[in-house]
C-alpha cells in the first residue's frame, strides 16, 4: 500500500505581512544598536515590503552599514525563486549582529526586485509604488568589506521562506 500527500499553499497578504514583520524585526533591533534607520523610516520599510512581498516583486532586500562603498555589516533577506518552502523552519526574528563599529558609516536599504516585477509596464510599477511611501532610486549594493558572510536564519510563511544572510565584520 503507498499512500501520497499533496499540500497546496496560496501566498497571502497575511503571509506576507507575517514574514514582512520578521524583517521589521531585525530593523527595530538594528535601531536600538546603531540608531538607524528611524523609527519613521521602518514604518514606512515595513508597508512597503508587505505590499512588494504579497505581490512576489521582491527577489532580494537588504539592509546595512558601508563605508567608502563597503559594507560594514548588513543583512541580507533572499526570497525563494520558487517560491517553495526551502528549509522548513521558521525561526525568531533578532539575533542582530550589535559590535560593529558604525561610525561614520551610511546606513541603505536596497530591494532587488524579482522577474515577476519585471513583467509589468511602468503604469503599472507606477501604481504599486503608490500603495506605499518608499521612493527608491536605482543603485548599486556596496562591495563586501572586511569580513564573511554567514547564513543564520530562516523565515518562511504561505510556502515562501526569506533566507537571511548577515555580513560580519572580522
């Protein structure tokens, strides 16, 4: 006798708002480390990642410290391309890495955006910007300072995980 399991998950708005919290998360305890971003600014991060997340538009989001075009620290959330549960766990938001020396450090907040955002014509990007307050500009990522990537945590709602990658300094 075989038996088989198929599960079907649609991705959600809640969903969305769900994982969308646990990278608001790291940003509140990146501002009590380092006192950045604002605690206006990641209101405003957080609307506009619900809204980038609900829709799939989002493939990569960072944020962090560089200096001279290098990161100090930052981390990295990479959405799954599949949008399929890659690990199966859900960890806690935090975990913040809190000794890196910020000072006379910029703090970015950068979003790649995925195929899907790609596929829409510039009345529609134009109309998604508007559900929220977010205004990028196109850029570049800093290059990696001194230090080492290191994968710590996972978050995942609806089927879709966020892998987060921390760059530390050494």
């Amino acid at each position: 006798m075989t038996q088989s399991n198929t599960v079907t998950q649609t991705f959600t708005r809640t969903h969305a708002k769900y994982l969308a919290s646990k990278v608001i998360g790291d940003l509140y305890q990146c501002h009590t480390y380092y006192e950045r971003p604002t605690e206006a600014d990641i209101v405003e991060y957080q609307e506009e990642l619900v809204v980038m997340l609900a829709n799939g538009y989002v493939s990569e989001y960072e944020f962090g410290f560089e200096r001279s075009d290098r990161r100090i620290v930052s981390w990295q959330y990479r959405v799954d391309a599949r949008g399929e549960l890659v690990g199966g766990s859900d960890d806690l938001s935090g975990g913040i890495y809190a000794r890196a020396s910020v000072a006379n450090a910029s703090f970015f907040n950068f979003m790649s955006y995925s195929w899907k955002w790609s596929l829409l014509t510039r009345p529609e990007q134009n109309a998604v910007k508007a559900e929220h307050h977010v205004q990028r500009t196109d850029g570049e990522l800093p290059m990696d300072g001194n230090g080492y990537w290191q994968t710590d945590r996972t978050y995942t709602s609806g089927g879709v995980a966020l892998e987060r990658r921390t760059f530390r300094p050494l």
